[in-house]
C-alpha cells in the first residue's frame, strides 16, 4: 500500500494498514533564482522548508509506521540532477537538493532501505 500524507496517517482506524512504500517529490524554486549572495533569508527559508523540511517531514511521519511493520518496505527520495551537480544562478534550489540526497545517503547508511 502507498503511503499517505500524515494528515491521512492521524486519521486511520485500522492498525492493520501497511505502508511499504513512500515516494517523495518536492520541487520548489519559485524566486529564488540568481547569485547566492543576492538570495534573502526568507527565500533560502521558502525553498529549504518545501524542498528539504517536505521530505523529513515525510520521514518523520512515516519511517517509523514502516519499521514497526515487520514487512518490506522502501522509501524513493527523489531530488533532481540539482541534487548531484550544481548548476549557475540556483544555488539555493542546488543547496536544497543536495540536503535530499545526503539525506537520502544517510537513511541507506542507517540501514534503511532506500530507492532511487
């Protein structure tokens, strides 16, 4: 069964759900867009909260349901080639998806089963 937003998750009834596996996408640039230097703290805030605070939350609400579970279980981060090279003028969006992937490394280092 796909995993569901943590708003779905506080309203199950049944205990017997399983989630085995959760997909994350986020995918935010808006303005942010130029030299780092020229980028405010509130769009360094605006994209790292979507693009980087979307995922852990999403950790956060769902690893441990998927622990618990004692059945197989995968979890697909998916951050962009921004998340692998750094491209010009994005420098916050590259920042934000480069946290993904280190996160994402993290889990697997952690010893949780990651996709993608």
């Amino acid at each position: 069964m796909p995993c569901r937003s943590r708003r779905s998750t506080a309203r199950r009834s049944t205990p017997s759900a399983a989630c085995h596996l959760l997909v994350q996408q986020r995918g935010r640039r808006g303005g942010a867009g130029g030299f780092v230097w020229e980028n405010s703290a509130n769009d360094w805030q605006w994209v790292f909260g979507a693009n980087v605070m979307g995922v852990v939350n999403g950790l956060r609400a769902f690893t441990p349901i998927m622990l618990k579970q004692s059945e197989p279980a995968h979890i697909v981060n998916t951050a962009s080639v921004a998340g692998l090279l750094a491209a010009p003028a994005i420098g916050v969006y590259n920042a934000s998806k480069h946290a993904v992937v280190a996160i994402t490394e993290t889990l697997y280092h952690d010893g949780i089963t990651i996709c993608g």
